[in-house]
C-alpha cells in the first residue's frame, strides 16, 4: 500500500501528510505544510503502534495500519502527547479494537480522559520503563513540557530508534520521507523550535541531557522529515537553543516605551536614569516597529521589565499588548516589573498593564505612575524614584 515505509526492520512509518496545512492549529503558519507521523513496531510477541494521526486522516490511516496488521492484532498504542495532531485517529482506533491498552504519562492519561469519551485501558508509565514487544524493546524516557506537561519520548535500544513526538520536528512535507531525500528545512526546523518548544527552554535541557547520551541512528519525530543524516547534530542543535542567556554580571532591565507624544519617553528617561544609578543595566526599545524576536531575545534575558504606555482611548494601545503576549512564549530570566505612562483624558493603560504583569507573574516593583500630558519636574523626580525602586528590587538598597 502506499503511504507506508518500512524504517528499519519490522518498523514502519504510516503517518498522514498534510501538505497543503497553511496555519497549524490556527495559530501558526506552515509555509511547507505539514506531516502527522506515526509509527508501527512489530515484535514477536506484541505489536505497537507509536502515536496516531489528526482525526481528519483517521480513516486512512486505519487503512494503512490494517494493511500491516488486522487491527484485531494490534496490543497496544503509545501515546506520546496527547494533542489531537497525534492521537485524533484513537477514538477510531480503540472503537475497532477496544483491547488494545494505551501507554502513555499520568498527564497523558488525564488529558485523554478529558478529550475522548471513549472506555480506554490506560498503562501509565513511570521514567525508564519498558515493554518488551519480542525482540524489540521500547523505553519510555519522560519529556514533560516538549512541550506539553504530557510528553515523552519513546526509544527502541535495538534499532536505536528515538520516537521523540513534537520535539525534533519540523512543520515541513515533501515528497521524501527522511532528512536526505528533501530540500533544505533548517527554516523550518528553527522556526518549529521557536514557535513550540521555546517557552520550555529548561525543560529542553532535561529531556536533551537524557538522549544526547543515546545511541541513536534515527530521529523519528512526529511532524516533518525523519532525521537520519546527524541525528547528533539534530539533538546539539536543541542543546543550543535552549540554552540559557548569556550572563554579563550585572542585572538587565528591558524598558518597552510606546510615547505618541514624546511624554511618555520622557518619563522613560528618568526611569532609565534612576535604574542605572544604581547599577543596572538598561536596554531600552520602542514598541513601534520592533519585531517580536528582538523582543523575545531582550525578554529572556531580562531581569526586569518596565513598561512606560500610553492610554489610547481608555486602553492600551496594541502595539503594548502585542508586547506582553510575547511573555508567554519564552522563559524570563526574571518577573520583577513596573508601568508608568502619559495620558491626556482618562489614563487607564497603566492600570491594565500592571495588571497583565501581574497575571504574568511579575511583581510589582513601585506603584504604576500616570501623568497627565507633560510631566512636570516633580512628576519627573517620581520617575527617577521608580527606576531606584526597581533596581532596589534586582540589587537591593545600596
Ligand atoms: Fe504536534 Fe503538540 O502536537
């Protein structure tokens, strides 16, 4: 049948390809498509199936699955994240064959319970565990926050196959199956690592210590080419993204301005001010016209954060909120935080954004200053007297 390969002895991939997925899950764009893998594992006991596919392909992919084993056959799935990417064709699955027993984490089997109103035989797994299948063993090594609380990994020692679901792969399809028979996807690749696995920096590092040790002859991820070219590299590159800021000693402050009428920068300076005289350092940025990733790397390697906003029709402008989304999708080096700003009729940006701060975890450095139009000389001394609170709060009160 078509749309099946055999990887490695008795190991087959019979996911689903989605080349034509412009956004995935409405929130990210695929500018290659996309790939749902899924893998099939045959022992001479027992016979596994390593994730499914996106309920969309379901029925093809039973298709596939039956072509290899009758599903009356099949022992057991395991789900290695729970998101319906993966386990959207399980429903289909388990109503064909209600025997088969899922292995999967406690999230997992949480999450599952929560997503499919199904009877399942769930087999929770605990770090290290295996199965033997006959012949073929499969490991299941814990990978919580890659980037689910859910996720794992699972290895096949013999073959040295390392099913690694999201993580290692790409939101990119074409016509060959593994890293050697496309075009060049390190685009791709990057751009999957920034937009899945980058708020989860730390936990990166956990899950990359317990496989970088491995040996490991293919990377079977779930989205994008199966990686057999330097699946040490692949592996490195992850140990390099998620690695942790650089330090220069001192405490960094980021401060966002958005000032339509020059008052608000002018606060901002005086912030600024304040701040550096007690020693931190400051990197200040526009919130007009910057990108995202300029943002986000100063976000990560911030110990502060200070926002000086104007109000705009009784909010905050966008180009503020756009900001402060960026917070979620990276891991602040630290939450200590401060909003000022210049208003004209009613001033209720500050508030808010302190209060999205607060929702994001920071504290409160000083209470949120507003001045109406220009700030005056005292309004100016506050100012400064904010900058000298937040550096009280990153370096304490020399
Ligand atoms: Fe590809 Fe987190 O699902």
């Amino acid at each position: 049948m078509t749309g099946i390969t055999e990887i490695a002895p008795d190991v087959y991939w019979l996911g689903a390809r989605h080349p034509e997925l412009q956004v995935f899950d409405e929130l990210f764009p695929t500018h290659n498509g996309s790939t749902y893998n899924a893998y099939l594992v045959r022992g001479r006991d027992k016979i596994a199936l390593i994730d499914t596919v996106k309920g969309l392909f379901a029925e093809d992919y039973l298709a596939k699955v039956a072509a290899l084993v009758p599903l009356n056959q099949i022992d057991l799935v395991v789900v290695n994240h729970t998101e319906p990417d993966h386990s959207g064709a399980l429903e289909a699955l388990l109503e064909r064959n209600p025997n088969i027993e899922v292995y999967c984490t406690k999230p997992a089997e949480n999450f599952l319970k929560q997503l499919y109103d199904i009877p399942m035989k769930t087999r929770v797994v605990a770090e290290g565990q295996e199965i033997d299948l006959g012949g073929k063993t499969l490991r299941f090594l814990l990978a919580p926050y890659l980037h689910w609380p859910d996720t794992m990994f699972t290895f096949l020692p013999e073959q040295q196959l390392l099913f690694s679901c999201d993580a290692f792969g790409a939101h990119f399809c074409a016509d060959g199956l593994f890293d050697d028979e496309v075009p060049d996807f390190s685009s791709d690749f990057n751009g999957y690592f920034d937009a899945i696995m980058r708020p989860f920096k730390d936990k990166i590092r956990e899950a990359v210590a317990k496989v970088e040790g491995l040996d490991i002859r293919l990377i079977c991820p779930s989205h994008g080419p199966i990686r057999r070219r330097d699946p040490k590299t692949v592996i490195a590159s992850y140990r390099n993204f998620a690695a942790p800021p650089p330090e220069t000693g001192r405490k960094r402050a980021l401060l966002l301005t958005l000032s339509p009428h020059g008052n608000t920068r002018k606060m901002a300076a005086a912030v600024r001010a304040g701040m550096e005289s007690r020693g931190v350092e400051v990197v200040e940025k526009s919130m007009f016209g910057v990108s995202a990733g300029d943002i986000r790397d100063e976000l990560e390697r911030a110990d502060a954060l200070v926002v000086g906003t104007p109000t705009i029709n009784r909010d905050a402008p966008p180009p503020v909120w756009q900001a402060l989304s960026l917070v979620s999708t990276i891991t602040p080096r630290g939450r200590i935080g401060a909003v000022f700003g210049s208003y004209g009729w009613s001033g209720e940006a500050v508030k808010l954004i302190e209060e999205r701060l607060v929702g994001l975890k920071y504290t409160l450095a000083a209470p949120g200053l507003h001045y109406r139009f220009a700030p005056t000389e005292a309004d100016i001394a506050a100012c400064r007297g904010m900058g000298e609170q937040v550096a009280a709060a990153l370096v304490g009160d020399k």
